[in-house]
C-alpha cells in the first residue's frame, strides 16, 4: 500500500489556486474521476485500490492548511517493490499529461499490469529452464565419463525438442493460452527437476528433450499473451521487459553452478531448483487470466479463412521464417562459438573467459530497454535494421580483433545488438491473426532452431577451411543479418502504435 499526505498552508487568497488545480481529476500515471466533492478514485492506472480526498481546514488568524492524501495500491504481483519509489514520486508531483521514461508509453490498466507481472514472474523461470543445460552439462559428463563429442550429441538431440512446442502453441490456438501456458511450465520444471537424479547421461538427455521443449512452448506463449494483452504503443516495451527477466532467471542458472565444483555430483543441485518453479506457475496460473482476444476470437469464429487472410499469412510467414533462419545462422555460431575463439585463438584461461562474458554481456540489458522504448515511440523498422546491422557489423569485428579492441567491440555489437531484439521480437505475435498466432510463431521458431544447427554447423566446416579461424567463417554467416536488414526496410510493414485488429483484419469484431 502506497500512502502520500501532503499538508499546505497559508491564506484562503493563497490556496485558493491550489485547491482548484487539486480538486481537478488527474490525468498522469493515474485516469481519477471525481467520486463526490473532495473524493477522487481511479477509472486508469495499474491500481487495484486507489483514492485521493482533498480539504481545507481553517486554522487561526485567517490561516488555512490545504490537505491532501492519496493512498493506493499497485496491481502489479510480487513485482510492487520495485516500483513503489517511481510510482510514489510519479503521485506526489502531478503533471500535465501522462510521460514517464521508466513505464510503459501508454497509460496500463489494473488487468494489463496484473498479468504483465506474472508473466515476468513465469518468464524469469523460462530462462532458468532454458539456461539450465548448457551450464551444467560439461558437469554431467565428467560424472559419467563422456567425452565433448557425445555433449554435442546430446545437444543436438535435445533441439529435435522443438517439434514438441511446436505442437503445444498450436494447441493454444484451440485450447486457449492460459491453460497451455500453465501446464508447459509445470511439466517443465518437474521434468527439469527429475534430471537431479539421473542414473545415466542419456536419460538426462531425454528428460531435458522434453523439458526444452515444453520450455520453448512457454516462452512463445508468453511471448504470445503479453502481445495480446498490450496496448498498441507499449508491446515492443513489453518485449523488452519480458526478454530481461528471462535474462534474469538465466542469470540464476549461472548463480547456482558453483555447488557443481564443491562434489561430482553437485550440478544435480542446479536441477533441484526449478521444482521450486512449480510453486510459481501455480500462483501465476490462479491469477492469470484467459487472453482476452482468445476468448473474443472463439465466440466470433465461424472457421473459414478467406484466400486474402490466407495469402497475407502465407506472406507474412514467408517473411518472418527467413528472418528467424538467416538470423539464427549467425547469432548461434556468434554466441555458441565464442568461448571457443577466446580460448584457443586468443589465449583466454577460464576466468579470464568469465571476466569478458561478464562485462560484454551484462550491459546488453541496456540495449533491450533502449531499444523497447525506441520501438514504440519511433517504429520497429529502423530501429530493427539499424540495430541488426550494425550489431553484426560489430560482432563480426570482434573475431577478428585482440586486446582493447575485441572487448570494445564486442561491448558495442552486444549492446547495438540487443536493441534489435525487442524491435523485432513483437512482429510474430503481430502479423498473425488470433485463430493462427501460435501455430504460425511454433513454426517461426522451430525455423530459428533448424538456422540455429545449419549454422553451427557451416561456420565449423568453414572454420576448418579457413586455417581454423572462425572470423572468416562468421563473416560469411553476417551477410544473413544484413539481407535481414535491408527486408525489414522494405518489406517489414511498420506496425508501432497500430491495433492488433488492424494488423489482423480478419479479427476484428463488428
């Protein structure tokens, strides 16, 4: 609960401007209408609770003191305390108009900010589930005497997981996004967890087949919800914030891996850790609401697509496919390969590795949020393109440079680079329509995923072929994210400020 009381005093000739421009409804963070007199409650805002009196006592020898008390509270699950210092400065100094750099670019409501929380809660145990076997699987290996080959293997295999939140997302497109949501995390985590007792290498391979799979699922569905529940100028802010918190709950992954260096079996630990996310998708799912877009769509469809809807979404997929596949060719060999580079092409021991992954990468946050914002309020388009390009620009440099520079470099290719994410994330659940948005980005990604292993794959062959460098090989994977870059340009429609309907014809309501 949020409580301000602010006391003015002085003559009635003194508060009397004060007193009118204060029994006026506000119009900033909070929408307020006037309940009687001196009473105002909230028609907009992320409040559950909010209300505002306003009076005037007299006091002595012609002295008045103006009064005014607001108390609120934020509809914003487990993530209040974060905010409460912003949104109680943002109701203590009344502005004109609604502008805060730190919230989202329209005004959300209590519904919108509830749900926008608790897909932040879920998002954070996304990304310690999808971070979760590639830390410690070096780990399980040495316990069981496998060699870096059969880790490849085993990666490898695990990526055929996809298929499955291929067909999970499209399932929400019948089933509904909550209940999918919901049951994808928690087979998740419990999946995840069940890898803490492995008795062998490949029944942990198996279990975390499935649970990257259900994973992926629950990214793309949240992913899928947040866009559905948005306003039209705040779902790349909301991209951004999303990709932030999976940051976060990878970051967790990374947290917990040092009890993997205290015994043998000490990585099993890291797996224990997500049973606790159980926990937090059945909170989540008890508040979570049903898309309210979903339930619209499922009372007005009458199941006939129209061959104008059909070829636009044949268009689209077209488009955003290629993207996800040519980016991916460079971005997984960009990432999966780096440590590799810095090892045997640069000298780096394992913790000088760990001190340039910590200071290159950390600062990529800033990037993701300058790029939500910059989306929203100056378009996808050059923000996506500019940012895709030069990022590649820049991280392709890196691979070919030392010292300051390949720290310099790679800084700014992370940071440029992150700007694009948010810019470009939205257009999946944008440019399809309600009856087909998870189905169309199932496949979106699991195109990314297929990129993902050509370009693994290719940037090693060529790699070899050029003396063991992987710069030369990585050049020639960087030609995908600069044709990328001239398509959104061209092709890429500009879809900041516009309604989902209006994307989407074939979903509006009449």
């Amino acid at each position: 609960m949020i409580r301000i009381k602010t006391e003015l005093a002085g003559t009635q000739e003194e508060l009397r401007d004060e007193l009118v421009r204060r029994c006026v409804p506000r119009s900033d963070l909070v929408e307020e209408q006037c309940l009687d007199r001196d009473r105002f409650g909230a028609v907009g805002g992320p409040f559950s609770a909010y209300e505002r009196r306003v009076g005037i006592d007299e006091m002595n020898e012609g002295r008045y003191v103006l009064r005014e008390s607001i108390e609120c509270r934020l509809a914003v699950p487990f993530w209040a305390w974060l905010l409460y210092f912003p949104v109680r400065f943002a109701l203590k100094h009344r502005r004109d108009s609604y502008n805060y750099w730190w919230a989202p670019p329209d005004r959300i409501d209590a519904r919108c900010a509830t749900v926008m929380a608790l897909l932040c809660a879920v998002q954070v145990v996304d990304g310690y589930l999808g971070t979760v076997l590639t830390q410690t699987l070096t780990f399980a290996a040495d316990e069981f005497g496998y060699s870096n080959t059969a880790q490849g293997v085993l990666l490898a295999v695990v990526r055929v997981g996809v298929l499955l939140a291929l067909v999970t997302v499209a399932a929400a497109d019948r089933h509904g996004r909550r209940r999918l949501l919901i049951a994808t995390g928690i087979l998740s985590c419990a999946l995840t967890g069940l890898g803490a007792v492995s008795p062998q290498f490949w029944f942990l391979g198996a279990t975390q087949l499935v649970a990257r799979g259900l994973s992926t699922a629950l990214g793309v569905l949240i992913a899928i919800v947040a866009a559905e529940e948005l306003p039209a100028r705040s779902r790349a802010w909301g991209a951004s914030i999303l990709v932030l918190c999976a940051g976060l709950g990878a970051g967790m992954a990374v947290w917990v891996l040092p009890v993997a260096d205290l015994h043998t079996r000490g990585w099993r630990i890291v797996y224990l850790v997500p049973v606790l996310g159980i926990g937090v998708m059945i909170w989540a799912g008890r508040q979570l609401p049903e898309s309210q877009r979903f339930l619209v769509k499922q009372s007005t469809t009458s199941g006939r697509v129209e061959v104008e809807v059909a070829e636009r979404r044949r268009k689209r997929f077209v488009l955003l496919a290629g993207t996800a596949l040519l980016v991916a060719m460079f971005a997984a060999p960009a990432s999966g390969l780096q440590n590799d580079f810095l090892k045997d092409e640069r000298g780096y021991s394992a913790a000088a590795i760990s001190l340039f992954t910590l200071v290159t990468s950390t600062p990529a946050g800033i990037g993701v949020l300058v790029g939500g914002y910059l989306a929203d309020r100056r378009g996808r388009r050059p923000v996506g393109a500019v940012g895709l390009a030069v990022g590649a620009v820049f991280v392709t440099a890196s691979f070919f440079m030392s010292g300051a520079g390949l720290w310099l470099a790679t800084l700014a290719g992370t940071l440029i680079g992150g700007m694009t994410v948010p810019a470009l994330a939205v257009y999946g659940p944008e440019l399809f329509g309600t009856s087909n948005r998870g189905s169309a980005n199932g496949w979106i990604v699991t195109i990314g995923v297929v990129g993902s292993a050509i370009g693994l794959f290719a940037t090693g062959v060529l790699s070899d072929a050029f003396g063991g460098q992987i710069g030369p090989a990585l050049a020639l994977m960087a030609l995908g994210p600069l044709v990328v870059a001239v398509l959104v340009i061209t092709k890429y429609p500009e879809t900041a400020g516009t309604s989902l309907e209006d994307l989407n014809p074939e979903d509006q309501v009449y």
